[in-house]
C-alpha cells in the first residue's frame, strides 16, 4: 500500500530526529506533522555548528568570506527548489513576518484606489495582512467564498469577485485546516485575465513538505515558506519576491542598496540548514529518479512524497487490514470530504458524539500525537461554516508510516465504540 518500500522508509526515517520517541513523552507517533514537521538530523547539526561561530558577513576573514559562500550556496538551493525566473530569495523572522512584510510592500506600493483580493479559506497570517494593509491604504476588500464541501477555493470563486482595479490579490496554496490544496496556477490566470498587472502573493507555508512547488508556472509575484514545517527548524521563513515586487517602494536603510530586502545581520545558519533539507529532497529524488538534474530530482522526490502520503491518507480514511477507517465511524465528520484528490498529507474530522479535546487527549495518552483545531481566530473561517465548534486534526508527512496508521485507527476504532 504505501509508495516506499521497507528498506527506503527505514532509511527515510533514519535521517530525522525523534521519530519514534518524544525526549518529554516516550514513545509516541507523531501526527502533528501541519504544527512542526520531524526535523533532520543534518539541520541538527548545522545548527550547532553556526550558532556556535561568532562571525559576521560582509568582513574580510577567513570565517566572513565563509559565511557568504554558504549564503551563496543556500540561494542557489533556493533557486533550484522553487524554480523561478529570476526574483530574490531572503530569509526572515517567520513565515507569517515575511507574508506581512510582502502583503504590506503590494498593498503600499500599488497604484492609489482599487483594491485588495483574497478567500476565505487562508490561513489568518495572509488574510490580516491583507485587510489590515487595505484598510490603511484606502483600498476596498474583496472576499472570495471557499466552498465549505471541499475546504478549497477554485479559479471560478476568484472570477466571479475579480474586478479590473484589483491591484493586489492573495491565494492559499495550501490548508492548514482541510489539508485540501488549490489551483494556484488557476487562480493566478483568473486574476490576470481580468487585471494583468495586480501584484500576487502566495502563502505556500503548509504545502511546502507535501510535493514539489515550482513558481514558474503559477506566474505570480511573491512566495513564502516556513522551513519548520518543511524538514528544518524553528527562527526564520523564506521568501521568494519577482522583480515585479522588488521594484516598489521597500523598507531600507537610507543610502543602502536599492534592491536590498534583508534588514540587519541574517542567521546564516538559516541559510545553510535549508541547504540541508534540499540536499535531503535531492536525495530522496534520486531513489526514483536516474536524473543528473537537480531539479528534475526535487520533482521526483516531491511525486514520490504526493504519492506515499495519498497511499497514508487514504488508509485512514478507509481502513487497513480489518481496521475501519474513519469513514465508517458514525457520526463523523471529514473536512473537504472523504474523497478529495486535492488532499496532501492531512485528515482533519470531527465525531458528533465525542468532543475532540477528549479524542486528541485520549490518543495522546496512547503515545499517538494529533492537534485539536477551534472555531477561534485560527481556523473558525472553516470550522464555523461547518457548524464545528472543533476538530481533530491528523497531519503525516512521507515518513509516517502505515502501520503507524493502523494503530491510529486502532485507537479511534476504541474511542468510538467507548
């Protein structure tokens, strides 16, 4: 059933930190994949070693010159792994600062009047950004309805909202929530259909460790990514901005270079460990893969991911073994629906009779860690819709495991019948 064989999984899952066990809990499963991702053994490593050197860029010694080769490298990796053309790779204090900071630099920097345009589905990071910045800059709002069936939002939702003064538009790539992706590339041609010029930003924060993301074909303006969720650690997110963004007012130092967006010194350890999670996707291409292109490996390893986690997911919807899946549970509920082929690595449901703070505590005390999602300010634009005051939601990345599923289910088969 699932995409990797025995002998790659054991592999796979040899190169992360606390697979199997928590240093806090024991031994446990970790589903909580959406809230933090396992993170490698090498980002472990590289962490220490550059948290330990006392060296700036930008100075001649040795350790500087160092330091900039390394930030180099990363940016080449970055190139590689997002596939754009052109445009600038940075890294910032967080996924959500570095969404702010380029919703703020579109809104601000656009053309006077028009206005703002994003959907309901987005994470709240986005979403803020997006109305606060309208807000101050005088400019209107458009919300564009996600269908509450699939948890996703179609090009058709945008058109139908879309009008030619939009001057800045806002897409999910992915849902923290339903785990449902959406048609980027779709959306974006929506848009510039009806305004060609309107700056695009994409939060591609969850998709990120779920397949391969390639920027060239979205034709869009900026890309953001949270590396804790994609293999590396916490302390920074990675953006990609085309020239297009670049060449509106930003946030500088006076006299300091006019295309510049890093602000003050950056962690070059932040560099070097995304180095680290693109060697390790290189590598897990080139086991599916007799390519010598780079990029053409990061494609593989990101089908081959796509492929082992609809293998995980499906499972736990239908059932392993005499194991029955959540589908036949009654009374369940299955955000963006059981069957949904835009589904990557995440199942988030609900059980009418049994509160989904006592599911995931009760799985928590079997060692199997799941998150609970509220109708609060994080995800009660998709909960609230549902009439779901709560859910529980399972999020697994390419090295969880099938069996691990099958203890999930175990677990769940006993929570309900209890």
């Amino acid at each position: 059933m699932a995409a990797f064989s025995p002998a790659l999984m054991s592999e796979i899952r040899g190169r992360f930190a606390h697979v199997e066990s928590c240093p806090f809990q024991g031994p446990r499963i970790f589903f909580e994949n959406a809230g933090g991702a396992l993170t490698l053994n090498s980002v472990v490593e590289t962490s220490a070693l550059f948290a330990a050197l006392p060296d700036n860029q930008g100075r001649d010694n040795p350790a500087a010159h160092a330091l900039v080769d390394r930030i180099n490298l990363a940016k080449r990796d970055m190139a590689t792994f997002f596939n754009a053309d052109g445009g600038q790779y940075f890294v910032g204090e967080s996924g959500t600062e570095l969404s702010f900071r380029l919703i703020r630099t579109a809104v601000m920097g656009s053309k006077p009047g028009g206005a703002v345009i994003g959907s309901t589905v987005e994470h709240p990071a986005s979403r803020s950004a997006a109305t606060h910045w309208a807000g101050m800059a005088g400019k209107d709002y458009i919300s564009v309805p996600h269908d509450k069936a699939t948890g996703s939002v179609s090009p058709e939702a945008y058109a139908a909202r879309m009008t030619a003064d939009v001057r800045v538009a806002t897409i999910l790539h992915t849902s923290p929530v339903t785990g449902i992706a959406n048609d980027v590339a779709g959306i974006s041609a929506a848009i510039r259909q009806v305004a060609p010029e309107a700056i695009l930003f994409v939060d591609g924060i969850q998709h990120a460790s779920h397949g391969a993301i390639d920027i060239r074909s979205y034709d869009i303006d900026g890309y953001v990514v949270s590396p804790y969720k994609m293999f590396s650690r916490h302390g920074y997110g990675v953006a990609w901005v085309s020239e297009r963004m670049t060449a509106l007012p930003l946030e500088q130092l006076t006299d300091g270079p006019r295309q510049n967006w890093e602000m003050g010194t950056r962690d070059t350890g932040s560099y070097a460990t995304f180095c680290d999670v693109v060697s390790y996707l290189d590598w897990l291409g080139d086991q599916h893969s007799d390519s010598d292109d780079p990029r053409t490996r990061l494609e593989a390893a990101g089908a081959a991911i796509h492929a082992h986690e609809q293998a995980l997911t499906g499972a736990m919807l239908t059932g392993v073994g005499n194991l029955p899946g959540l589908t036949e549970l009654p009374g369940v509920t299955i955000l963006g629906g059981a069957d949904n082929p835009a589904r990557e690595g995440l199942v988030c449901f609900a059980l009418q009779d049994v509160p989904a703070g006592d599911i995931v505590a009760r799985l928590n005390a079997q060692g199997i860690r799941t998150h609970i999602r509220k109708a609060d300010h994080y995800s009660g634009n998709i909960l609230t819709p549902l009439g779901l005051e709560a859910a529980v939601r399972v999020s697994m990345c390419h090295y969880n495991s099938v069996e691990e599923v099958s203890t999930f289910l175990a677990a769940m088969k006993e929570i309900a019948a209890a």
